[in-house]
C-alpha cells in the first residue's frame, strides 16, 4: 500500500523527535518541541504547561474556561501562564473552534481537556460530558489526522475500571465503568485507539490514577480535605471512609505525560499512571491532621452512586514502555499540598513560577 504524504510527514515528525535513536529522558531532549496543550487552565494541565515551558518547548495552551469551578481560579492560571516564556495562551472550545489553526504548526498534543468528576455526569448532566469528553475529543482528533504529529497524549482515566474483580487493575483487564464520566472517558480513549489503528495517529492514552497537589481542583477529596484541616473547617466523608484510591502525585503525572511524548511505543498504547501509594479515605484524613496539626471535624454522609470501592493500577507498562515510576511518596505529596494551601496567599496561580526557562 502507497503511503500518504501525511503518513510520511507523520514518519517525519517521530524521527524528528527522537533523532533516530530510541527512547532519551525528555530532560535530555536537545531539539525544543511546540506542543499543543489542552485544558491548561486545569490542576495537571497548568503544570504540565510549565513544566514544558521551564524546558524550553513551545507551548500552545487552550481552554475554554468550564464553569465546572470557579472559572477565576482557571483565568488567574492563564494569566500567570502567559507570563512564561514560550507559552502563547489561546482561549477556545475543542467542540467549536477551528481546530486546525490550533493544531498549526504543533509537534505534540498533550490532551487534558475534558468534562471532570464522577458525581455530576448522571443524569441531565452526562450530555456535558459527551460534549466535552467525547465528542471534543473526536474532533480533535479528527483534525489532527492532517498535521504530521509526533505524538498525541490523550488523558484517560481509572475510572475506566469501575469496582474490578482484582487488583492491581491491568491494561489488559476488561474495562467496566461504574458510573457515566468513566463511560466517556473510556469512548474517548477508545477513539485514540481507533484512529491509532485505521489513521497511524500517534496516540497514548494514559489512566491517571487519583491525581493530587498542589493548584489540585476545589471539589476535589484531598484539596477539601487539607483546606478542611487548615482553615478549621468539616469535611464530609460519603460512605464509610475506608474507600481505597492508588493516589498519584501531579508532578509524577507531569513526568509521565513527557515520557510518552518522546517514547518509542507502539501506537494506540493504553498505560495505567498510579502512585504505588493505596491507602483509605480516613487514612489520608489522618496524614493531613499530623501534618496541618489539627483535628479535622468528618461530616458523615451516605455513600454516593457512582463511587468505587477501591483503586489500584499496575505500573508494569508504564515501566517497560515509558521508564516511568512514581517518585513522590503519599506522604511528601500531602505536605507538598499542604505548604502549597497555607503558603498560597492571594490566589491559586501563586504556584505557576513567572521565570522558568
């Protein structure tokens, strides 16, 4: 079969990122990338976004601005975003915009777009999430089956599991959702791999796994906890506290993302990004409270449809594939997020770092 000038511009943009020699630590990468970033305004996707610009990449950092959460939060990451050198900041929504000119000239595609949290997908809710989980997605890469890409990192979730028969969950184990967001994060990475097989478009679809830290969402368990324990507040705890989350710290997430753009694997790949660091609702309650120096009052609440009993992912692939382990234990994370809330001052974007580079 004859290939196609954007097979062959698509051949030419891997080789371009690895120069022909295998997988190299991103650290090491000589040749600056540009690189499209979806969703930067966001916890992960704001550090990712600064990570890549403290390296020396450009960087094309898009988001829409969801009302999910308050939307000042999300505009203040931008505004600090844009001060970092490299990074040009582009408001746009993925299911609207002209996606072409987004993709202009881009030689990564860090995907971290999409609708979050498990609670709200029910309902009349689940149509923003096929709207910004799917059917954004679709377009997105749809588009970029015209532009000679490198690599295209989509940000898929654990929840793709749903409450598994055993753990650690596996790449291979069949995937079951257990609530509606899981059901379009999975349609979404299956669309990765879709065009992965008919297209040749570079795709990997990582499965974060409990992702905290610093600049981590308001709704979020762990950001509500040690604003909870800091600032003397209630906690509501659903269930009975003993639900188990493989937590993953951000900045080993950023490192995975980095791994995967420069990595030589096998297109359509679907990789599990979980912390080795399993532990209980109440048992991070517990960590918080020695290390915030207060008791946190638990308001207890029933447990909620769509909530897993537990997760736990392998990281077997991530390490034979990426060379990625996680290197920041439950414990240091948690301190991190906590210096990160008392020390944060006037806002969340006091995090970002205005001098990278």
């Amino acid at each position: 079969m004859r290939s196609t000038d954007a097979d062959v511009s698509r051949h030419d943009a891997r080789t371009r990122l690895n120069d022909g020699k295998g997988w190299r630590h991103p650290a090491s990468q000589t040749r600056a990338v540009r690189a499209l970033v979806t969703g930067a305004a966001g916890f992960i996707g704001s550090h990712l976004t600064e990570r890549l610009a403290a390296e020396g990449h450009a960087v094309r950092a898009v988001d829409c601005l969801t009302p999910y959460y308050d939307r000042s939060l999300k505009r203040a990451n931008l505004e600090a975003l844009a001060r970092l050198p490299g990074c040009e900041v582009v408001e746009a929504d993925l299911r609207r915009s002209d996606l072409g000119s987004l993709l202009g000239g881009i030689d990564v595609v860090f995907h971290q777009a999409g609708q979050p949290g498990t609670r709200a997908s029910w309902r009349d809710g689940f149509a923003i999430y096929v709207e910004h989980n799917v059917l954004a997605t679709q377009r997105l890469l749809e588009a970029a089956r015209d532009v000679p890409l490198g690599r295209f990192v989509f940000a898929s979730s654990s929840s793709v599991y749903g409450n598994a028969s055993a753990y650690p969950t596996t790449e291979d184990d069949l995937p079951a959702p257990h609530n509606p967001y899981g059901v379009t994060k999975l349609a979404a990475e299956q669309l990765c791999c879709l065009y992965a097989r008919n297209w040749g478009l570079p795709t990997v679809s990582l499965r974060y796994f409990t992702v905290y830290g610093p600049r981590q969402r308001p709704d979020m368990a762990v950001q509500r906890l040690v604003e909870a324990a800091v600032d003397d507040r209630s906690f509501p705890v659903f269930g009975n506290g003993t639900q188990v989350r493989d937590f993953t710290y951000v900045d080993d997430v950023v490192e995975a993302n980095l791994l995967a753009a420069f990595a030589d694997v096998p297109v359509g790949s679907v990789v599990n990004i979980a912390g080795a660091a399993s532990a209980s609702l109440l048992e991070v309650v517990s960590i918080v409270e020695e290390l915030a120096g207060r008791r946190v009052r638990l308001e207890r609440q029933p447990a909620q449809p769509g909530d897993v009993a537990r997760t736990g992912g392998s990281i077997e692939r991530a390490a034979e594939l990426l060379g990625w382990c996680p290197q920041v234990r439950l414990r240091e994370g948690l301190a991190r997020q906590v210096d990160w809330h008392v020390g944060r001052g006037s806002g969340i974007a006091s995090a970002i770092s205005v001098t990278a580079g």
